[in-house]
C-alpha cells in the first residue's frame, strides 16, 4: 500500500497493522492464489527498499534494452 505524501507515521503505522492482519485471514491467503498474486506483509521501510531496489534493476533492464517512450 502506499500513502499520500506528509501522511503521520503514527497513522501508516495503524494502517500498516491492519494491512497486515488481514493479509493473514484465512479468506484473504485463499483468495490471492486465485488472483495470481502473492502478498507480502512487510514494513513501511521494507517496502521503501524493495521499491527502490526494483527502480534501479528496471532502469538498468530499460537502459540496456535501449527502450524509448514512444
């Protein structure tokens, strides 16, 4: 999930919670498999990492691939 820029932590924190005990209902874990989805309960900063990570892999991949917006 991702928030509004300036949104409290105090509040990303309460959602973050939320967020991650219904990821863990018997009904959510049944209903991504058929979806096609794998959920990941991590942390704010966790995904922060994950996104960033991913940013630079798919620039390298977009770089190297000499793809243009058309």
């Amino acid at each position: 999930m991702f928030f509004p820029a300036g949104t409290p932590q105090a509040m990303v924190s309460k959602l973050n919670g939320e967020i991650r005990s219904a990821l863990s209902t018997p009904e959510i874990r049944a209903f991504y498999p058929r979806e096609a989805l794998e959920p990941v309960a991590s942390s704010p900063a966790e995904l922060s990492t994950k996104l960033r990570q991913d940013t630079e892999k798919y620039a390298r991949v977009i770089r190297a691939a000499n793809i243009r917006i058309q």
